[in-house]
C-alpha cells in the first residue's frame, strides 16, 4: 500500500510548521513492508498548495493521500470529516492572497467527506494518552481548500484521501501548551498503519468516492 502525505511550509508568524515537522519525521520511520511512505511539503498558498500535491500524486500513484496542517487554538489532534467549497482568509496566505467569499471549484459541491476510515484511525489511539477527535470544519484557509482539492480530484486521480489538523508544539504559539513531535507522530503513525488492517478502505471503489457530498 502507497501513502502520500503531505505538510505545509511555515506562515504567517510561525517559525516551524509541525505539519512540515511531523511528516519528515515519518519519513524516517520504520514501516510494515507492505506500507510504503512518501511526503511532500507544501507551500500555503491558495493558489499553488494543490497544484504541487497534484505533481507529486502522479509521480507516486498513491492509494492513499492524508494532508497534514496545524491549526494553531486547537489542543488536539483533530480528523477532518468534512470540506466546504469556501475560501475566506482573515490573514494572507504566503502569496498575500486574502480571498473573501470565493468557491475552491466553480461547479463543485458544497461540501465533499473525507474518504479516510477516521472512526478506524481514532480507534487506532485510543488507549494512547493522546487528546485526538474528529472534527467538523476545517476551516476556510488554506487548509480547507488543500482538502476540498484533494477530494474533489480524487476520482480522476485515482486515491482516497482525507485531512488531518495537528495542534502547535509546545512553545510555538502563546497560550496554547501543545503537543510533542513525539507524541503527535506516534499518533499518526498508528491511524495510517490502521488503514492496513481496515479491509474495507483497501476497496478503492471510485464510483462510490464521490458520494459524500454535500449538495
């Protein structure tokens, strides 16, 4: 099995990206033989983020594309269930885009679901002593775009895919107490090797992709 994932550059005032962290620290894990792993960081960008991941999903032909990104008020690890065709930005991406009420696709949907097990994933640490939940919004920044993109091409691409916010390392962010690298990465380890064990994602079943969306 193939696994893509991916994590965004610092922004903003941000120093370190524990998206862009994480993921490099996977990288450098020892996976089942049967998983293999590969990672790409992404630029927060509106315009460009997709069109990079794009790129390195055709090089790769993945069966699975997890999106990473950190969401810098939340204290846990959140599964993303849904995206919306919304992008609004309160602060610029790091082009100096703010766009304010644009769709993500012209003719898309409003929403699209993720197509990861994240029941499955969230049971993989729940014995862990690791705050983890799903989430409902994804937000309307770059992060929510990212995944609605992901999505939306995941049919003509050829993979199942899905996002996943991490909480700020301690120290990054004031007022917020964060979560290690260690432990975010062990949790992360555990959801994407729990998609080898859930059969039912091993189906990749693109006439039925598409049928979480929100109309």
């Amino acid at each position: 099995m193939k696994v893509l994932v991916s994590g965004f550059e610092p922004f903003l005032e941000l120093t370190t990206n524990p998206s862009q962290q994480v993921i490099e620290r996977l990288s450098q894990t020892k996976w089942p033989l049967n998983l293999t792993l590969e990672r790409i960081t992404l630029p927060v960008s509106f315009k460009r983020s997709f069109d990079h991941l794009k790129t390195k999903i055709l090089e790769f032909e993945p069966e699975f594309v997890i999106a990473f990104g950190v969401a810098c008020s939340r204290i846990e690890i959140s599964i993303e269930r849904v995206a919306i065709n919304l992008q609004e930005a309160l602060s610029p991406d790091n082009d100096g885009s703010m766009p304010v009420e644009q769709k993500v696709v012209e003719q898309g949907p409003d929403g699209l679901f993720t197509q990861l097990p994240v029941k499955t994933m969230l049971s993989a640490v729940s014995n862990d002593n690791v705050a983890c939940d799903i989430s409902n919004t994804a937000g309307t920044y770059v992060c929510n775009s990212l995944m609605y993109q992901l999505l939306y091409n995941s049919y003509e691409l050829g993979y199942k895919g899905g996002f996943i916010h991490l909480p700020p390392t301690p120290n990054l962010v004031k007022g917020n107490p964060g979560v290690s690298l260690d432990v975010m990465t062990n949790a992360i380890y555990k959801m994407i090797s729990a998609l080898i064990t859930d059969k039912a994602t091993l189906n990749l079943d693109h006439n039925k992709i598409n049928t979480g969306r929100i109309d």
